[in-house]
C-alpha cells in the first residue's frame, strides 16, 4: 500500500472509529435503561431467607418485600418478615431520593417503636442477614458515579462491567463500600452479578442473581438471588415463593403508621 492511498485511509478510520464509539452506550446510560426495562408500578414478592455461617449453622426465615414506584418515578420499599415467630412483623420501610440520601426506617415489634436510620448506619447488616441496609434498596443512580470496565461473559451471556463509586464525599462517607463491580447483560440490560468492594479497596461480597425469569415484556428478575461474604465465609439466599405484579398497591401502605402495624 503506497502512502497516498494510507493517506486516504485516514478519514475513513476516524470516521469509523467514532461509529463506534458513538454506538457504545455510556455506563450511565446502561444503568438508566436498566432502570427503565426493569421497573414495575407495583410488585410484591414473598421470600424464602436461608442465612449460613462460616461454621454451617442455619438460619430459616421468610419476608414479604412491596415495591411502588411512585410517579415521581422514585421508588418505596416495605420488607416486613412473617417468619419465624421472634421476628415477625419486623420490618423496613424505605423511601428513595433524587439525591440518593434515602429515608428509611426500622420498626421492631418489641420495642413497638418506628427507628428512622442514620444515613451512617445504613452500612450495617440487616438482621442478621448477609445484605446491608444500603444494599436492599433499588439501584440508586443519584448516589453514584458510573465508569465502564470492559465485557465478560458470565454464564454464557455477554455482559457489560460497569464501577460504580460514591458520588460525593457525603455518599462516601455514609457507605460501606468503596466501589462496586456490577455485571449487566446486554441483551436484557439486567444485572446478574454484583462485587462490594469495603472502604479499604478489598473484595468483601458478591451477589449472584440465577434462575432468572421473563416475566413480562422486558421485565426480568431473578428468582434466587445469593449474597455471599467472601471475608467471613457467610451467605444469605433469597428464594422466590410468590410474586405479583401490578396489583394497584396503595400509596398508603408505603408508610411509618404501616410500617408499624402487625399482622395476626
């Protein structure tokens, strides 16, 4: 190839290499459309908790968890555990902000008293489980800032690494985490694995999204999902027992003076 003909080239490879590079989504971009694909108005799912130690000890529990998403397209959470007898009707209630610096708030039936949670104190473990409190809310976007780190496949399926890092000094300090890993599949724009990264750059756990499901459109979940402690040898695992969508699930359930009743 003589030089005028590479000279020619030139423009051609400029002009595709920005195709390409204009065809690539960003990481926010990916994270916002799996926001979009994966949201229901309404969701209430009931869970089978298996919660294992390091020693292979064993705990059984089982909680119900309601989604709304407001129209404010901000989400409210309700977890509330109905077994064993010790615990039940303790529960969890979270409002989402814009910003990220969620409300939430904890009621245990023995003290028969609503706790709101610190900011700081949603890095602690939700009871007894292997989840943070920080961990059991939807995706927030406003609290983090989101970079691309390559492709990997992941049982089978071509799947996009995007970091996620606290987005302010503030988030920073009132996380757990210094950064997370997260895996998300580019056919459905789901995300199947996550790492937790603690404050000091360690890996300290990774959850595993599996028996995956199509239930409706392109709306995906996962019907196992296993949160593994890599530091402590624990894991907790969610499974699915049940599982409603759209059933016109009142704002008024999403409250402090819900969240504080107890059942039968």
């Amino acid at each position: 190839m003589n030089r005028l003909t590479t000279l020619a080239l030139v423009p051609l490879v400029a002009v595709l290499a920005g195709e390409a590079s204009a065809q690539a989504p960003t990481a926010l971009a990916i994270m916002q459309k799996n926001r979009e694909l994966h949201q229901a108005r309404d969701e209430e799912e009931t869970l089978a908790v298996k919660i294992m130690d390091k020693s292979g000890g064993v705990k059984q529990r089982r909680l119900v968890r309601q989604t709304l998403t407001a129209p404010s397209g901000l989400f409210k959470v309700l977890v509330r555990f109905t077994a064993p007898r010790d615990i039940a009707n303790t529960g969890l209630l979270i409002w989402e902000a814009r910003d990220g610096d969620d409300d939430e708030w904890l009621y245990l039936p023995g003290m028969k008293k609503v706790k709101r949670i610190a900011a700081s104190g949603k890095k602690n473990r939700f009871m007894g489980t292997d989840f943070a409190y920080e961990d059991l809310r939807p995706e927030p976007l406003g609290a983090h800032r989101y970079e691309s780190a390559g492709s990997e496949v992941v049982e089978g399926q071509d799947c996009w690494i995007i970091e996620a890092f606290p987005a302010t000094e503030r988030q920073a300090a009132d996380s757990g985490y210094s950064k997370r890993r997260l895996w998300v599949r580019k056919d459905t724009t789901q995300i199947v694995k996550r790492e937790f990264y603690d404050t000091r750059g360690r890996l300290e756990k990774v959850q595993t999204d599996r028996r995956l499901v199509n239930v409706r459109g392109a709306l995906w979940r996962a019907d196992e999902i296993e949160m593994h402690d890599v530091q402590t040898n624990g894991r907790t695992v969610l499974t699915l027992e049940k599982r409603a969508l759209d059933t016109g699930l009142k704002d008024s359930l999403f409250t402090e003076t819900e969240l504080a009743r107890e059942g039968p």
